[in-house]
C-alpha cells in the first residue's frame, strides 16, 4: 500500500505542476529560475521524450496501459519486501500515469522545466518525466545490487562445497 501512496503523491504533484502551468502561462512563455541554466517554459508535447512519435496517441495509450497493469503486476508479486524496488516502481507508476492523464484528457502532455545543463538546450520535461527517469534509476540500482548478491551467494556457496 506504501508504493501506491508514493505514486499517488507523485501523479498529485505532477497534475498540480501542470495545472499551475496552464492556468498561469501562455504556451511559449518563460521565467528565468536560474540565469542559463533553468527556466520554467510552458511547452506542450503530442509525442514521448524529445518529440519522438509525435501525434500517435493510441500507441501511447496502448503502450501505457500495458506498461501501468505490468508494473501494478511486478508490484504484486516482486516488490514484497525490496524497497528500493516498490519505491522505483512506484515512481515508474506515478509517471506513467501522469502523462497518461495529459494524453487522454488534453491529447498532449504539458511540459515546462527547462535546463540548459553545461550550455545544452535539454529537452524540456514535467514532473511525470522526472519521476519515470528516478524510477529507472532506481530500478538498476535494485538490478546492480541483487546481482552482487546473486554473485556473493554463489561465491560462498562455491566455497563451502570446496571446504567440505
């Protein structure tokens, strides 16, 4: 119940941001946070990151709704007790589901943090963004760390048969 409580937060602030965004902004306007680095810039996108696939909405509710029931699944059944697993499916969630209400209700997702990290014009993102991107991250994190101790079970099992 833990990790739907953070998706929950994490769709909340993501709808919030937005709706802050499109009461607040014109498309196209921006304010300066930090000088040539970060601006708050209302953008609008039909497509997934950096434009890709722009106007194929059916895909993107398709591929969504499969991508939310496998996650809710991998939740189910392979969470219990890892939590930096909950916690990074739980992110993936959160944004995943973010953007799908953007797609389904305003047949575009409304993007507005913009970076320009060491003078590169980074595409820009959303709340929902960032948080599929932590959840990611988070998630191989999971896969480095259950893998060493894949390798140190196999190691002490090698071991204790040779010792024997």
């Amino acid at each position: 119940m833990f990790f739907y409580i953070i998706a929950l937060l994490i769709i909340a602030l993501d709808q919030l941001t937005k709706w802050l965004i499109v009461k607040n902004f014109s498309i196209g306007e921006s304010i300066t946070v930090i000088e040539d680095f970060l601006y708050i810039t209302s953008h609008r996108n039909t497509g997934a990151a950096w434009g890709i696939l722009e106007g194929q909405m059916w895909f993107f509710y398709i591929i969504t709704v499969v991508v939310i029931v496998g996650i809710i699944y991998y939740m189910q059944t392979q969470a219990k007790g890892k939590w930096l697993l909950g916690v990074s499916l739980a992110f993936i969630l959160g944004g995943a589901v973010g953007n799908f209400i953007d797609r389904v209700f305003r047949k575009e997702v409304v993007d507005f943090v913009h970076t320009y990290p060491f003078g590169y014009n980074f595409p820009i993102f959303n709340v929902a963004d960032s948080a599929l991107c932590i959840g990611v991250a988070m998630m191989m994190i999971q896969m480095i760390l259950e893998e060493r101790e894949a390798k140190k079970e196999k190691m002490n099992e090698q071991n204790g048969t040779n010792h024997s």
